[in-house]
C-alpha cells in the first residue's frame, strides 16, 4: 500500500500517473489475494474433511467481497450477537466472486438451516476505482444473486448488499458519484426485487426463494468525510471504522435473518 499512500499524500504526477500508479498497485493486490485465496480455499477445504464444518459452525451470516470485509478483524465483535464466516478477500473486483460462486455456495448447503443464514456483500470499490462504470458495477452484482440462485434453487437465499463506500480515496480519485450511481443502480433492483415478490406473495401459486436487502452506509456523512475511521490510505476502515460499519449493517442483517 506504499504505493498508493504516496500518491494519495504527496498529489505527485498527472492524474494519469497517479491512475496509472494505482492501477499498478491494485493489480499486484488482486494478484496476492487470488494466491492467498487459493490456500485459503485448501486449508479449510482440509479442515472440512478432517475436523468436520469447523468455519460454519454458529455462524448466521457470510461476508463475501473485497478488502474492507476482509480487514475487519473483529468482526465477530461488532457483530455480535450473529455469528460470522468472513469469506472476503482483499483487492477482489466483482468478476472475482462470480469465480468462486462454488466455493462459497458450498457454505450454504451443508445443513438444514439455510433459511436463517444470510449472505451479506461488499464488492464494487474496486471495479470503480479501476475506471469501470456505474452500470459495469452494479451488474457485477446483478451477476452475483443470478449465479447464487443458480447454485441453491432449492433452499431459500438471503442477500444484504453494502454500499460501496464513497470515501476520502474515491473523491480524491473523483470516482465518488460513479459509487454512488452504482449504489443506485441496485437500490433500485433491491427495490424492483421487493416490489415484484410482492405480487409473487400475493399469487399463492408463486414461491420466491430469494430476499434482497440493502444497506446505504452513506447515509452517515462520516464515512465519506471522517479521516477518522480509515487508515492512511484513506480507502480502508481502521477499527473505529469498523465499529461504525458493524452498527450500520447489523439491524438489517438480524432483521433478515429473523424473516422466513
């Protein structure tokens, strides 16, 4: 991240070389984090066979995406009382999830008790610091509840989406209205979604087995201005951050995971 500190402190270069650094920068994470992901996948697929569902137990909730899942290190703390399986992974841009849909689909049906586990998603600041668009994001996401109904038709699914963080590193890369068009983008497919399992609600021959929510963390002007909450490179939450983001997601997550 020394990389990426400089360039955000110092303002050196052209914008251009300032992307361009970034860009070098966040090419290098996502090539460490497919790595780390991939032995991550082994040692718990290991410990699985071995020491049976040690991960999955007492957890109500999956957090899937990129790296300000993945920092939240006491995440089980700011959570409580829901238990957590953090499966995120650091520099993951949205195409990364669809990759692994397997991998984390095989958390949701080893038991019984999928309709009180809730898949909670972060993903999305990457994509829009890398330059892609509003739409290009959002449907990252779009892409991601398709491939998960795809893997568990049969059980119920229950997804939050976070928003993507509009913070001190997108302004300064002047990508904060991009995240918060793509924000918008899927409030309103959350928001179609509800509508439209409504009237599937009401036709008693109609079953949805898919419950969407969303949570707007930009509502607290704090995350986008307080230099506070984040580390130095103004793009990832410290713990103070963390502790707020717990706050603002854990009233939807127990409300869903509470809704049959």
């Amino acid at each position: 991240m020394l990389v990426l500190w400089m360039v955000f402190k110092l303002g050196k270069g052209s914008k251009e070389a300032r992307t361009a650094a970034m860009r070098a920068e966040a090419a290098a994470r996502f090539r460490s984090a497919e790595k780390k992901l991939q032995v991550t996948t082994k040692d718990m697929t290991s410990q699985d066979t071995h020491q049976g569902n040690i991960s999955r137990r007492g957890a109500r909730a999956m957090f899937v995406g990129s790296s300000t899942f993945t920092f939240w290190t006491h995440i089980d703390r700011d959570m409580a009382p829901v238990g957590c399986l953090n499966l995120a992974f650091g520099g993951s841009i949205t195409n990364d999830l669809l990759d692994h849909i397997d991998y984390f689909t095989s958390y949701l049906t080893r038991d019984d008790d999928q309709a009180s586990f809730v898949i909670v998603y972060y993903c999305g600041a990457n994509d829009i610091s890398l330059g892609q668009t509003p739409r290009e994001t959002a449907d990252g996401f779009f892409r991601f509840v398709q491939a998960m109904e795809r893997r568990v038709s049969n059980k119920q699914l229950k997804i939050v989406y976070v928003s993507i963080i509009a913070g001190p590193w997108q302004r300064y890369l002047e990508r904060d209205s991009a995240a918060l068009a793509a924000n918008k983008l899927v409030e309103e497919f959350i928001m179609d979604h509800q509508n439209h399992k409504k009237q599937q609600q009401e036709d008693k021959s109609a079953k949805s087995t898919t419950r969407l929510a969303y949570v707007d963390v930009n509502r607290d002007e704090r995350f986008r201005i307080n230099w506070d909450w984040y580390l130095n490179d103004g793009l990832h939450l410290n713990d103070e951050g963390h502790i707020e983001l717990g706050k603002a997601i854990l009233p939807t997550v127990q409300r869903m995971i509470e809704t049959q």
